[in-house]
C-alpha cells in the first residue's frame, strides 16, 4: 500500500519457511539489477537518480512515506534481513538465528564489527530499540500490527537477541526485514539519520534533492559510487525530461508510458520492464452504508471497465489481477472474472441491493497522478449506472489522517506497493473495514503454519473470498519500467516494496 504520505508501504504476512537457509552477504548481494557492469567503470562517479517520490521526511516510523523507503532503504538504513530485489530474504545485520522446537522464540546473532554512522559500535540494545519503535504507540509504521506478535524483547549479551512470541509466525524473519536497525541514541531522525548502510546521509535540500555519500565504515562491500543524489520532480514531463538532459542517469519507475517511444528509439537509453507489486485500488469503506452491502461492491466494480482505464493510463503495460495478489505471489490465482465488467450485470446488482435508482457518494482521491485520472475516469462509468460521484481531492498528508487513521470517507483511491500484503484484509480494523470472521480466521491460520505450503492454501482461500465479496476494486497492476542511460549498469529492475538499492550502480 502506498506510503501514508505517498504510496502506502502497507504490511503483509510472507511465507518464510523456518528451515529457510539464509546465506550471509554484504550490501547488494542476491539482488536482481541490470546486465553489464563487468568492465571499467568510475568508482568515484555521482549517479543521478530522478523520482517524483520525494520524502515527506526521514523516518519510516513517523510518515516518511515511500520517498524515504526509496532512498534510505538498504542505502543508509539496514535490518537484520534483506529483502532483495527479486524477494529473497537474506541474512544481513544477523549472521545466524534458531527458532525454538515450539515456533514460539527466536534468538539472533550479531554480525560483529558493525558500526554506525556516527561511529557507534552495534549492540543488541539497539536492535532492541528499533523494533520497539515500530511497535510504539505513536508509530505510523504500516508494518506496526505485524509486531503485535511480539512478547518479549531480551538482550543477553551484545551480539544476541532473543525475541519471544505469543504465537506462532511463519513470516516473522521476513517482517524483520522492514525493520530499520537505528543508534538508540540518535535524535531528531525526521532530519537526520543515523543507520549502519553503505551510504550516509550528505544533504537533504527539501523540494528539490537528496544526496547520499559512500560510508567509508561500512562492515561490508562498498559502494560502487561515491555519491547519489536523489532529485525530485512533480511530474513525469519533468521526469523525462531530465532523464534526456542528462539531468539523471535513471528513473525509478516511468510513469508516463506515452513518452517510452523516445528512449526505445534513442540508443542512448534503456527502457527495462520488472516486476511490480504495485495495485491500484478503489477502496470502499466497507463499514459505511451503502459499501457495507456486498452487492453494491460488486455492482461498482462490474460498472468499470478496469482494461479501458488501464490502457488510458498505461497503453499496453500493465496487469488486471481482479484481486490483492500480484502473480509474484505464491497464492496468485486469475480472479479477473469474478466480478467481470458488465454493465447490465452491475444495474441488476444495484437493483437487488435496492439502489436501483442509484446512490452518489464521494470518492476521497491523493492529488498526484494516476489518482484524479482515474477518479475521472470511475466518475464516467458510475454515472451509466445511475451513481453519481463526487471527486474529493486530498493531498497525502489529509488522507493520511482523514482516510487512513480516522477512517473518514466512503470510497477512496489509493496506490498498496508491497508483495504478500493480502493479510490486510483479514484485519478488521484496517482503513477499509473489511470483516468478514471466516477471512480473519484463514489469515490467522496462515500465519501459524508450520508450512509455506499450508499458508498458500489457506492464503488462496483468501484471495477468492474477498475476489467474490468484491472488498475492494483493485484495478490494475502497475507496470515497472526502469529507464536509465546505457553508461549505467547494476541498478534495481524490481519496484518490489518501493525500495530502490542504489549501492551496485556503476558508471562507465
């Protein structure tokens, strides 16, 4: 889900077997990124990165939102796993763990020498720290609830974390891997950093960019470069066009598909197409009146023609999925039919809910592209069917508060950016308010599972049941293409979870 100030980094349960073998390596290792790099390349080379994910501010636990999840992520901040590019969990600040027979304690071990940025030696009391601030009260962390399983937090020695559990959690490794290890000690982290990463932080000129230096302390491999600098842009012409101005060497994800022509057609470029685990969401506030009835939902959603809006935003990238789960997903399953586009289908429906004259409702919507397009374009479809909607456009920060936090809306936009994220949707309490008891008790069995297998039957299960009850509209899959001039090789493919490794770039 997007960041809660831009895309919504939400949380989600991974299938993580506890036998999975997890091979220590330093910064970069197991990532899939761009071919090349194997000749010369300058070591001292700054790499321009272009984005229009600029940081709300530095800390993923106050609202920082995707920004800073692109640019910190495994760049300045580490955890005690890695989740590569291409989903991979692997060790990283913790050399080794054991789970009890009982699933229910798990001990880490240190990886020695370790050092902040500001010199400070890594001791488990900070590992201690950062997980408890996640868990804390005022933490806007989209991973927060992930956490809620956590019983005890002990530090035994320096190089040892004994983290206990009051039940079992087969993707507890994997949810490590969002938490930031941060210097206890650090201060004003909405500024400032202070994490253990091949970068640290150079500047951050809000509005414009942010740059990192290479960390000459890092425990493992170094960086490629010397310097990335960040820079932001409010749209994608902007973004495009620093990209062919030399302004950036690469963007993160191209957002304007109808510009592609003129770097496929410049040798000078390279358009790359990864994996994206980005959807983009109608979401109903399935509490309120008249989204708590089912087949109103299904009605909606059988009003838009989710491939016309797709190829008007996207041509011919993209993905229908019908439901939460990308197919990178283990528990993927084509639910596009489910609920089909059919707009005699969609009348008989809202008949039978007893609006058969329509309704009208407002459609809450984040004021940065695709979202007013597609409110638009929704706004057209619904009004065949007799709905009348009204568009609310909000900026990141008021829905943050308005639709995320204090549940104030009816229907809203909204981009959910992670893999594996379905769990959401066993969570009652969540912004959209989908309960539905049999789903919660499914998403609370997966959880436990002794197997990856027994969570991909019990997650499927899921998958369809909120496909058929229509919880929300998932529109498409975001496509990802990576854009980058060919001096450049070793830079991410993947938009998995927003993050965007940018230690293993080289520059010829």
């Amino acid at each position: 889900m997007r960041s809660t100030s831009a895309r919504l980094l939400g949380g989600g349960a991974l299938a993580v077997s506890l036998s999975l073998a997890l091979s220590a390596c330093g910064g970069g290792g197991g990532s899939k990124s761009s071919s090349g790099g194997s000749g010369s390349y300058d070591k001292n080379a700054t790499i321009g990165i272009g984005s229009l994910y600029e940081p709300q501010n530095l800390d993923n636990t106050g609202g920082g939102g995707q920004g800073v999840t692109e640019a910190l992520n495994g760049n300045v901040y580490e955890g005690l796993f890695k989740l590569t590019d291409d989903g991979k969990v692997e060790n990283l600040l913790a050399t080794d763990y054991k789970v009890s027979p009982d699933g229910l304690t798990y001990t880490f071990t240190l990886r020695k020498g370790v050092k902040f940025h500001s010199g400070k030696t890594l001791t488990s009391a900070d590992v201690k720290y950062s997980i408890e601030k996640v868990r804390a009260k005022d933490s806007q962390s989209a991973r927060k609830s992930s956490f809620d399983v956590v019983k005890s937090i002990e530090t035994p020695d320096a190089d040892t974390v004994k983290i206990a559990l009051s039940s079992k959690s087969i993707s507890f490794v994997y949810n490590l891997s969002y938490v930031w290890i941060i210097n206890a000690d650090a201060k004003n982290l909405k500024t400032s950093e202070d994490g253990t990463g091949p970068y640290k932080l150079d500047k951050w000129t809000r509005g414009s960019a942010l740059s990192l230096v290479r960390f000459p302390g890092y425990w493992g491999k170094a960086a490629t470069n010397e310097k990335v600098v960040f820079h932001y842009y409010k749209d994608a012409t902007a973004l495009n066009n620093a990209l062919l101005t030399n302004a950036v060497d690469v963007v993160t994800s191209e957002q304007s598909p109808d510009a592609l022509d003129q770097f496929k057609n410049n040798t000078n470029y390279k358009v790359n197409d990864g994996k994206s685990t980005t959807k983009l969401l109608l979401a109903f506030n399935d509490r309120v009146k008249p989204f708590n009835n089912v087949e109103v939902r299904k009605a909606v959603t059988s009003a838009i023609d989710n491939k016309k809006l797709l190829q008007s935003v996207w041509g011919d990238h993209g993905t229908l999925i019908g439901s939460m789960v990308p197919p990178t997903d283990p528990w993927y399953e084509d639910l596009t039919k489910v609920n089909p586009y059919d707009v005699a289908l969609a009348k008989k429906e809202l008949a039978k809910a007893g609006y058969a004259k329509g309704f009208s409702f407002t459609l809450d919507t984040p004021n940065y592209d695709p979202h007013p397009t597609a409110a638009t374009f929704i706004k057209s479809e619904l009004a065949k069917v007799g709905i009348d909607v009204k568009i609310n456009i909000i900026t990141p920060d008021e829905w943050y508060t308005k639709v995320y936090k204090n549940h104030d809306f009816s229907a809203t936009l909204q981009e959910h950016v992670n893999d594996r994220d379905i769990v959401w949707y066993g969570n009652p309490d969540f912004y959209w308010g989908y309960d539905n008891k049999q789903v919660t008790e499914w998403v609370k069995q997966a959880e436990e599972s002794d197997t990856t297998a027994q969570q991909t039957a019990l997650l499927k299960k899921v998958n369809t049941k909120i496909a058929e009850d229509a919880a929300s509209d998932w529109l498409y899959l975001y496509p990802q293409i990576v854009v980058a001039n060919t001096k450049l090789s070793g830079y991410p493919l993947n938009g998995l979870n927003s993050q965007f490794f940018a230690y293993g770039i080289k520059k010829s």
